[in-house]
C-alpha cells in the first residue's frame, strides 16, 4: 500500500504506510516473532478498511504511477491495481497455508464458501 500512498488524491488512512520503511529486498525478514506479525498486521488491516472507505468511482478510474521493485516505471489504473493486490494476497495465504500444513498445524477450513451464511 505504500505505492498507493503516492497517488495524487491524498489519502488520510494511508498516512500510516507513506511513515512505514521499506524493506531491503522481498526476502527481507521484517518480523521476528507471530506475535510482532500478528499485532502489526492487525493495524495494517485497520488502515487498509478505511483506505477502501476513502475509494470513489473517479479514484478507482485513475491513473497510479509508480516504480517497482526493480526501479521499472509503470501507470496503471489504481482500480486494477487494487484487484491484483488482493488476489496477489490470496496467493500469499494461499502460500502460508501450505506451509503451515506441512509443519504439521491445523489451519482449519480455508474455503471463503464455508464463511457465506446461507440464504
């Protein structure tokens, strides 16, 4: 969410990642312990709720530019953008979950079905 903080609309809930460093590289080890990852993804999650409340029609039809992890320069629109992080995210859970399996954890039903209350 860091890159979307440098959108031209200036968004209040994304002051928090605009003050948040950027790790060295991807495979950086930013947390130590579940516990600091839990708490700091748990204020993430809060800023990322009310940086989709601050989302209009017009925002969502604009234009983002911004530099990947490379230095490569790209302008996007921000509504796409915004489809491929959380699609990108189930990739990741998808990721954790696996290894979490492996490890021999339980992780309990993981189908987002299971959470849809029937009609």
């Amino acid at each position: 969410f860091k890159r979307f903080a440098d959108h031209p609309v200036t968004f209040n809930s994304l002051g928090y990642f605009r003050n948040i460093d950027k790790p060295e590289s991807l495979n950086s080890t930013v947390h130590m312990d579940l516990d600091s990852l839990k708490e700091e993804r748990e204020v993430m999650d809060e800023h990322i709720v009310s940086f989709a409340a601050e989302l209009t029609d017009d925002v969502l039809s604009s234009a983002l530019k911004y530099k990947d992890s490379k230095g490569n320069e790209y302008v996007k629109n921000l509504g796409y953008l915004l489809q491929h992080v959380f699609n990108h995210q189930t990739h990741h859970r998808g990721q954790a979950s696996t290894l979490f399996s492996q490890c021999g954890v339980d992780v309990g039903v993981t189908d987002m079905v299971v959470c849809i209350p029937n009609e």
